[in-house]
C-alpha cells in the first residue's frame, strides 16, 4: 500500500507540476507583458501566495494519492472500473463516460463548493483557498486537508456507480487539473464575446473563478455554469468583467507590473 501511495503521489505530482509549472512559466514569465491586457485582476500575487499555495497542494496531492491508491489498488476489483481494450464496451458508450463524468464532477463540485461556504467550514476550512484573493496556477490544488478529502471524493463516487474504463478516468483527471490551472490561471484565454455565444455562456471560465476569489461569493461552478444560472448565483457583474478583460486584444503601450 506504501509503495502504491508513493508512485500514485509521483505520478499526481508530476501532472500538476507539467500544468502549474508549464503555465505559470508561460504566461507569468515569458509572455507576461504579451498578455498584461487579458490579465483578470492588474497586479500580480504576492511571493508568499506563491509559497503557501505550493505548500498546501503538495498536502493535497499526498491525500489525493492515499484515496486514489484505495480505488485502483487495494478495493480494485469491489469498483466498476475495467480493464482490457478501451473500445471493448463501444467507443460510444467510452465518450459517453466522460462526458458523464465531466457532468457528475460539475455537480459535484458545485454542491460541495456551497456546503464550503458555509460560516463554519469557510472559516475553518475553505479559507485556505481563498487566502488566494488573486490566484495563480499554483493555488489550483492548494486546499485544507479536509477539503482536499471532499475534493477527491467524486473518485470513489465514479468508482461506484457507472462502469468506467480505468483510461477514461484517469485521462479524464487530467483534464481536469488542467482545466482547473486554467480557472486560477489569473488570464482568460477565451475569446471576446466567448460568454455570450450560445455555447460560451454555458461554460466556466477564469474570468468568472477569479471574480470568485476576489469577491468571495458567487461563481462556483467548475466546468459549467448551468448550475450557477440556474441556482440564480452568476455574479450579476460576470459579463461587464468578461467584457472588460476580453475588450483588449493588443497590448499596445501598457504597464505591467513588476
């Protein structure tokens, strides 16, 4: 079980630093004055963000390994996740997993990021993200302990419910630290007019998991935004910000900070 705990943390670190590390060198060193106009909030996270958010993700990746250990090594074969050929059960129902578990996490993650911010759990527990008013790539995995437990709880939920292929989850996890560095990423990279196009309005973007941090309160979906319009918590100044990061498409003469 050690040594399992110990290839799955590797394997986990290795994946968030490839998308922390990677973005953050690109768009906070090597093309920072490049994309100054797309950048959410005009000032950069202090050294000691960086630190702390460093510190508290590698915490994260050690829980996220013993859990993830549990699932695939020890209660294998208790699961719904298979083995063999990926299109052994159809490559449709295989895109249909994904696209399931793309969903379910999304619900997921919202109600538990609700539950989060509540008096008690916020200020005890949920604060240790938030201390990130101004987030970078580095806070995408900087949760307390606890929180760190629920976030990985939608592994045994998939595990448990839905015949997966073991591929699909793990290609889907990657995915999902990606698109996590992208939401703390502190730059939108969609497209102006991307949150009103038929489509756009539907997904989350950095711009509105940003506002997130920076204001506290509403946002808090993660790779959609059905269930924030739909449970009415779309901050009403989402669109005027979306607006107002995207409005710039070239640099021109700006001033970035140091």
């Amino acid at each position: 079980m050690i040594r399992f705990v110990v290839e799955e943390s590797l394997r986990i670190v290795q994946r968030y630093l490839f998308f922390a590390a990677g973005a953050f060198g690109l768009f906070y060193l090597l093309l920072r004055r490049a994309m100054w106009p797309r950048k959410i909030q005009k000032r950069w996270p202090r050294l000691t963000d960086y630190g702390r958010d460093l510190v508290f993700s590698l915490i994260s990746v050690g829980i996220f390994a013993v859990i993830s250990s549990l699932i695939f090594f020890v209660f294998r074969d208790q699961t719904n996740i298979y083995g063999g050929s990926m299109g052994s059960q159809g490559w449709g129902y295989l895109a249909f997993t994904f696209v399931w578990m793309l969903v379910l996490h999304d619900t997921y993650f919202y109600w538990v990021h609700r539950l989060m911010h509540t008096r008690a759990l916020y200020r005890h527990v949920h604060l240790v993200h938030h201390r990130s008013t101004n987030p970078s790539p580095w806070t995408a995995y900087a949760f307390h302990p606890i929180e760190a437990v629920l976030e990985v709880g939608i592994l045994p939920i998939i595990a448990f419910t839905l015949p997966v292929h073991w591929a699909a989850v793990m290609y889907f996890f990657i995915f999902q630290i990606a698109y996590n560095v992208y939401g703390h990423l502190g730059f939108e990279l969609y497209p102006r007019g991307f949150h009103k196009h038929w489509l756009g309005r539907w997904i989350n973007t950095s711009v509105a998991h940003n506002q997130h941090h920076g204001r506290f309160t509403g946002n808090y979906g993660l790779y959609f935004l059905f269930w924030d319009r739909v449970m009415g918590t779309l901050r009403s100044d989402y669109d005027a910000t979306y607006v107002a990061t995207t409005g710039a498409e070239t640099p021109g003469a700006v001033t970035v900070p140091r």
